[in-house]
C-alpha cells in the first residue's frame, strides 16, 4: 500500500541502525500474558466446560447426535443463514454511514465537534431495551417518523418500518454505529497530515489522495471497527426479537430458548460450537480478503 | 408473565425529602454474600406490581405471624436455577414458575419434593396437573380475545377462535404471542373445528396450515407489555394476550374489550429449589399462601384466579368477578395441558421457528 | 483547511446521522415526564413522580452505585491488561499468534447468555458470584476485547521512531512508553477506555448471573423494569444517565482539547 510506503520511508530517516526494541520483541510478547491468564480462567476455562457438553448426547454419553440434530433439521441452517445475512447488512450498511460520520468528526472543530461527540456516544448512555422501545414509537405507522414524512408530502401511506426485518436493520445499525466510528475516528486522529500534503504536492488529486493515501491509512480503523460490529450483531437477539417481524428468528435466540427455557444445555452448547467456528471462519475470510494482517504486525 | 397493576407513585414529597437525606447518610450498598443471621426465604418473583401485592397479602402477614422474612429477587430464570443447582450454590428457595416447570425441574434434578405434612393441599382446586410431588399451583391466569372497540363492538367481535381467523369479517391485525407455548397453536385448532377433548396432543403440522391463513395479518409480540402497547395504540384490532394485562390497560382508559369464550386457562407455580438454604422455611410460606386465608389476601390485592376455591366465598361481592377464572368466566375456558408443554415445548417452538422462516 | 461544498456536504450528512443516533434515546425523555403508569409519547399529562420515585427507592440508588463503581473498576483494569496485551501483540512476538488473537476475542464472539450460564459454574466454585469482585472480573473478561482492538489499531499506525529516538537519547523503555508513546496513542486508549466502561456499565446479561440475590445493576433493574410490565421509572432513570453523559463527554472534551497540543507533527 502506497501509504504505508510512504510512511515507511519517511520513519526510516529517523531511525537509529543499533536498535534496543527490536532484540526484545519476544520479551515483550509477554506483555500479552496477563490478559490471556485473565480471560482463560475467567471464561477460557468455564466455556470448555460447557462446549465439551456439546459432544455428549441426550443421555450423558459421548455422540454426535447434537450436531446431527443441527444438521439434518433445516431450521438451523436457516436461521444461521439469516443471521449471517442480518449481521452482514448491518456492518456493511454501518461502514457506509459511519465512514464519512468519522470523516466529519475528525474535521469537526469547537462546539459542532461537541454534538458529534456526544451524538455518538448517545447510543451507549441508552439501555439497549429503552433503546428498543425508543425505535417503536419512532417508527409506528402512526409514530413520528411517519408522520413527519406524510406531513412534508414525502410519502402519502405510512411505511412499515417497525415489526419486519427493516426495523431490525434501523435498530442494529444505530446500536452499532458507535463501535464502526470509534475506531475509524481515532485512526483518523492518529494520522500524519504531512503524508496527505506530500500526496498532494506530488500532483495527485483530491479523490486520488483519498484512496490511495487516506483510505488506505484507516484501515486498521475500518477493519477494527467491522469486527466488533459484525462480530457483536451476530450474538444479538433483543433487537430482532422487540423490533422484528415473523421471519426474524436469529441464532442467539435459539441458544438462548435452550440454555434458559428448556434447559437443552447440551444442544444449546452445539449450536455456540457451530456459531464460534462460523464467526471464526468469517473472521478469517474477511482478513485475508482486506489483507489486514497488518493490524497485528507492526510496521516496520 | 401476565399482568400488572396501575403503578403507584411512591414517593410523598416528605419520604422523598426522608429518604434522599437517609441516603446521603447511608453507605452505598456494595455486592456482598448473604449473611443469613436473620430466619429468612430468598424468593424468585417475576417482581413488579405483583410482588407488591404479594408483599402486602402474603410476605408481611407471613413475617408478623412467623418471624420469618421473606427477600425478594427479581426474575427466576431456568438457567440460573440450572446453573446454581449444578455449582451447590442454590441461592433462592422458592421460584416462581411456568407450568412447564413441573416436569423440567425434576427431570433436571433442579426441585425439592414439597413437604406435604406442613403444606397441607386439601383447600386446593382439584384438576389435572395442578398439583405434583414437586410443585403447587400459585394463582391462575388466562389468555383472552381482545378486542379494539372502536372498530367492533359487543354486537360485532369475534365471539371464538373461528372468528378470530376470520380476516374478511373482522378485518386488522391480531397480536399473537411468538413462543409456541403462548397459546396460538391452540387457538388454531380450536379455530379449525378441534374439539376440546381430541385437542391434546396438539397436531402442531395442523395448527400452522391454520396460521398460513392468517400469517400476514400478525403481529408478534415478545412479552405482554408489548402486546398491551399494540392494543393501546391501535396498531392491533385483535388480540390474544393475558387477561390481566388487558384488565389494567382498559382501566386506564384504552379502547378494548374483553371476549372470554375459550379462554384459555392456565397456571403459574411455585417450587423449591434443590439445595435451598431456607427449605422448612420456604415450605411454611407455601402453606401460608396457599391457604384459605392467604388466597382470599391475595385476591383482594391482585386480580390473578385463585388455588383455594372456598377463598371465593371470603371475598366481598364483586370482587371474584375482576379475578381470572372468576365466574364470568365459568363454563368458557379451555384448560391449557401443561403437562403436555412441558414435555414436547422444544420440538413445538423448532417447529414454530421453522414455519416463522418460510 | 478551507471550507468547501465536500465540506459542507458531509457536515449535512453527519447532521443527519446525529439524529438518527440520538432519537429514540431522547423520544424517552418526554416520555420520562408522562403522569400516568404507561410510556406514551407524547405524554398525556406532566409530572416528575418517576423521577422522585427513582431517588426514593433504594434498590435504583443501589443499582446505579453499584453500576458506576463496577464499570470504574473494570474500566481501569481492563484498559491497563488490554493496553499492555494489545502492545504484546504489535511490539512483540506471540508464539500461536492466530491462536491467541482468537482466544483473546472469544468473550466477545460468544453470546452473552453462553458467557452467561458457563461463567456461573466456576465463579460459584471460587464464591466469586454475588460479589463486588466477581462482577469486575466477569465485565472484565467481556471489555478486553475491545479495549486491545482499539488500542492495537492505533499502535499499529504509530510512528515508533520517535520512541526510539528518546530511548536513544537514554530513556528508560518504561519511561519512553509513558511519556512519548502514551500520548500519541491517547485517543486509541480514551476510545477504548470508552468500551471498556460502557461494556461494563450497559451489560445485562452476565450482569443477571453473576450480581447475586442480594443487589444489582442499573441495567439488571431496568431488565426487570421493562420485561415483565413496563415501569415508567426506566424512563426517568434513562434520562438522567442521557444528562449525565452529556455533562461528562463536555467535560472530557475540554479536557482533550487542553491536551492536543503537540499530537500531530509540526508541518
């Protein structure tokens, strides 16, 4: 990437040859110890416990009978199915809308920064269920997003948006909007403007600029923030459940129905299995599709 | 669960002026185990406007006369007795249930057999799967036909669930429960011409070719408050949802109207907690609430059908018709078969799913 | 930078976007003021009975306590072991590095009912379920994903010549993490610290597992409060927590603008 290159050379001029840092790196691996004790014990650990109950039938025994239940009944793949579909729209309708958002949050000077700042944040200071019951009276036929749209003469019938799969979108896109933007704003913050004007005194163009240089510079911002909203939207299930309408049956609601209502915990622990390893393997198409590996590794 | 009162506001401005000082003075509660110095039973409740009643009929009675006090948590969730039971950390003593409980609980190894030489069960209503070795029937509550009464009125509403599905006569959208245990697939059949002696085993494959016919006009709803917000607003002509909680909405001034023909009788209840660090405790006040006395206690200060059929008689007239199951509801129920939910609940909702995705 | 029509345009977009974030938080808060038991919008008659019973009643005062405390602790823990984990894995090598990526996120991929159910059994055994302790560790668990992908992305784009350069000129490594990388990564770590808190302090579900019989969360009480009947004091209590977060974002504005200063390159 043009930009990275660019970067690269303009942090080789300072660099010093005889380099303490570098010799270190695997001491500082270690940095990264602490937190991983932390999460096995506290979640590693008991998760193995009930994932291991997956592999066992009905009757305590080893078997496969539980993921055979998900894979000859078609009702799981189905709803898997949506939800990858559901949390897919979401991030990608997310990025659409949240990249220019961060864009102008970053431009954004004095007390109009202010209002984007906390229009972001907003989100977050709302129980998600109060949230929910906000986006009804909003979106009813005869709320006040209808209303204002039939009294400005934008549309003469009352739209649906609410009790169907469009009010699951409107619902999941606001509540994940912050974690999109977030990221990207502070990659935007981070970024070295003279790379910008180098770009631009080469002769290139605005939009040239853009793709080349500072698009390419927020990516570990928009990769970031897409994994924590697509990641977040595929466990969701108050949204679609307040918000949807018939066809909306999403996997977390089903894990949910069997570790809560009917105390399948061995089938609910299959079905945690088969969204794990489905998060998993989307997580590893979309790195090597954005090529991002280099959000871990550092740039040298 | 179902239904809830008018909230009262608490507070006089003289309490709020008493408590905002007492909780200036007062340490933050921080988060720490229970000392149990006092006797006491740790009670699972649905909470709200109903564990306020209950506090009134049952808890402070049943502390002044015992000693024994009685804490409140909110929300018993079937995971969480799961999840205690297995770690020996059993928390509460008492829960209360959906019906289906009476056979998931044991078949998990998640309830007390009930001691039945302290609660006694003579007073309790006889029937069907109300009384088990590990469960006793709480209160009783149904699910009724409601309707919009600007657009139909005591002449014209749907009188049964054939009515119900029929869209070309009372046309709008009807606000049914999601779960498959919230009553549609009975209404389905009943709507179909089932009898209600041949209507269990539920023909689950029957019951949603009837839903096909009406699946455009529903309006799902994940819990009563939502189902009440569809009525109020007039989003829903129809409606199938807990007694009480059209009661409440009606009385604060929503335009809807009861229908009871086939209503459909069910029941909440209570159990005991394998593992409950309260057990005799815990029994005792199950006797109490569960007695004549309680029950009539109780349907002064709610409006959920009562266990113990002499308590009617306490009750000043008028009264037992604002009551679930009450006598203007005598003759016109179905009684739901819990016992059949709680065995076959997992493959009617994956059923039920399966059909909501086509 | 002049003002242009691209300029122009995307504030009017970003406008937009403002209200579509902001509306139904703030649709509550006529809501929040309605006299009788029920949300109506608009409200049918004004009065602040939710608001006095939200400070009458100590279960809520308990709960937002309880709620702010927990979500300080896990922030402050979980932002120093996501910070230091998140430069482990930029600055260092990681043996299974794949591996460690992917457990290191699993509290976020799995749902939080699973984390739920599965956490219990092994907090009850360590008698950690009930108490203010467990409920740090446990919302913990569940920040630290988003505190070491935000404060990783900001690292990853750091210009580490500069750090190089003071330890060149003799600072100690901790010395030159804290006073030159520190600051250039903050708005990746106030972002993350961000997460961190509002993991904590808007979670629900573990929250209901872990908190105990004995007292909850603010989100705990509000699940009950709009669950099983609509209690308008929810309404109320959401207001203030939005006024709340109004006031402290000014505040922690002003404070970053007083410390921008020397964040980007002279040019």
């Amino acid at each position: 990437m043009r930009g990275e290159a660019v970067n690269n050379r303009v942090g080789a001029a300072a660099r010093v040859t005889a380099d303490p840092d570098l010799r270190k790196s695997s001491v500082r691996g270690l940095l990264g110890l602490p937190a991983l004790l932390f999460v096995g014990v506290f979640l590693l650990y008991p998760l193995a416990l009930l994932m291991e109950t997956g592999f066992h039938g009905n009757d305590g025994g080893w078997s496969l009978d539980q993921y055979a239940r998900i894979a000859t009944t078609p009702v799981y793949g189905l709803v898997l199915w949506r939800t990858v579909w559901i949390s897919s729209l979401v991030t990608a309708i997310d990025f659409l809308i949240g990249y220019p958002f961060a864009v102008a949050l970053s431009r954004a000077k004095g007390w109009w920064r202010m209002i984007l700042l906390i229009a972001i944040l907003m989100p977050f200071w709302t129980n998600l269920l109060v949230r929910a019951y906000g986006w009804i009276v909003v979106l009813y036929p005869d709320g006040l997003l209808n209303n204002l749209l039939v009294a400005l003469g934008v549309i003469s019938e009352p739209l649906e948006l609410v009790q169907n799969t469009t009010g699951v979108l409107i619902g999941m896109t606001q509540i994940m909007l912050p974690y999109m933007v977030l990221p990207i704003a502070a990659q935007i913050g981070k970024m070295d403007q003279r790379l910008l004007r180098a770009s631009r005194s080469l002769g290139a163009s605005a939009p040239r600029t853009f793709v080349h240089v500072y698009f390419p510079l927020t990516l570990p911002g928009v990769f970031a923030g897409s994994l924590m909203t697509l990641v977040l939207s595929l466990g969701f299930f108050v949204i679609p459940a307040l918000l949807g309408g018939r066809r909306d049956v999403l996997i977390a609601q089903l894990i949910d129905f069997n570790l809560t209502k009917v105390l399948n915990w061995e089938f609910a622990a299959a079905l945690g299995t088969v969204l794990l390893v489905l998060t998993v393997g989307l997580f590893l198409a979309a790195r090597s599709w954005f090529r991002l590996d280099s959000l871990w590794n550092e740039a040298r | 669960m179902t239904e809830s009162k008018p909230r009262k506001p608490v507070s006089s401005r003289r309490t709020l002026l008493k408590s905002a000082a007492a909780g200036l003075m007062l340490a933050p509660l921080p988060l720490r185990r229970a000392f149990a110095a006092d006797a006491e039973v740790v009670y699972a409740t649905w909470g709200g406007s109903w564990a306020d009643a209950m506090r009134k009929a049952w808890f402070e009675p049943f502390t002044a006369q015992t000693g024994i006090k009685v804490r409140t948590i909110d929300g018993p969730d079937y995971g969480k007795i799961r999840a205690m039971v297995r770690a020996n950390n059993t928390e509460w003593d008492v829960a209360e249930v959906n019906p289906d409980f009476q056979w998931i609980g044991p078949k998990e190894g998640l309830v007390e057999k009930l001691d039945f030489s302290i609660i006694p069960t003579d007073q309790l209503v006889k029937g069907p799967n109300l009384l088990t070795d590990y469960s006793l029937p709480e209160a009783f509550w149904s699910r009724v036909i409601a309707y919009n009464t600007n657009k139909f009125n005591r002449d014209n509403h749907p009188k049964d669930f054939a009515g119900f599905w029929d869209t070309a006569r009372f046309p709008g959208k009807r606000v049914l429960y999601s779960k498959a245990n919230g009553g549609a697939f009975e209404a389905a059949l009943l709507a179909d011409g089932v009898t209600v002696d041949k209507l269990y085993p539920l023909d689950i494959d029957r019951a949603l070719k009837k839903l096909d016919k009406i699946k455009d006009d529903v309006l799902w709803y994940e819990t009563n408050a939502q189902a009440v917000q569809y009525l109020q607003d007039q989003r829903g002509m129809l409606g199938l949802v807990a007694d009480g909680r059209v009661k409440f909405i009606k009385d604060q001034g929503a335009p809807v109207e009861i229908e009871y023909a086939q209503s459909q009788l069910t029941w909440t209840s209570y159990v005991v907690i394998k593992g409950a660090p309260n057990k005799t405790n815990a029994m005792k006040l199950l006797a109490f609430m569960t007695s004549v006395d309680g029950q009539k206690a109780i349907g002064m200060a709610y409006t959920y059908g009562l266990v113990a059929p002499k308590a009617y008689d306490l009750l000043p007239p008028g009264r037992a018709e604002l009551l679930s199951n009450g006598p203007q509801q005598q003759g016109k129920t179905v009684l739901m078969n819990e016992k059949w939910w709680g065995e076959n609940l997992a493959t009617a909702q994956e059923k039920m799913d399966a059909w909501r995705l086509s | 930078m002049r003002l242009s029509l691209a300029d122009a345009i995307l504030a009017g977009f970003a406008g937009l976007v403002c209200v579509f974030l902001v509306l139904p938080s703030l649709i509550v808060v006529p809501m929040s003021f309605n006299g009788d038991n029920l949300l109506r919008f608009p409200p049918h008659s004004l009065s602040v009975t939710w608001y006095a019973d939200y400070f009458a009643l100590p279960e809520w005062r308990s709960a937002t306590w309880n709620s702010f405390t927990i979500a300080i602790a896990v922030t402050v823990l979980a932002t120093t072991l996501g910070t230091l984990a998140a430069l482990g894995l930029v600055r260092g090598r990681i043996p299974l590095r794949n591996l460690y990526i992917f457990l290191m996120f699993a509290p976020m991929i799995v749902p939080p009912i699973v984390s739920a159910v599965s956490m219990y059994g092994v907090f009850a055994k360590l008698k950690l379920v009930g108490t203010f302790p467990g409920m740090v560790l446990a919302h913990t668990v569940l920040a630290l994903p988003f505190v070491v992908i935000n404060v990783a992305a900001v690292l990853q784009r750091m210009d580490w010549s500069i750090e190089r350069a003071a330890r060149s000129l003799g600072a100690s490594a901790l010395s030159a993490f804290l006073h030159v990388t520190l600051p250039m990564i903050r708005p990746g770590l106030v972002v993350a610290a961000i997460f961190a808190f509002i993991t904590s302090f808007d979670e629900v579900v573990v929250a209901l597992y872990i908190s105990g019989s004995q007292s909850v969360t603010l989100p705990v009480q509000m699940w009950s409060g709009l669950r099983f009947e609509i209690n308008p004091i929810v309404a109320s209590a959401s207001t203030l927590l939005l006024g709340l977060s109004v006031l402290s974002l000014i505040a922690i504005s002003l404070l970053m603008r007083l410390g921008t200063g020397s964040r980007r390159p002279a040019p």
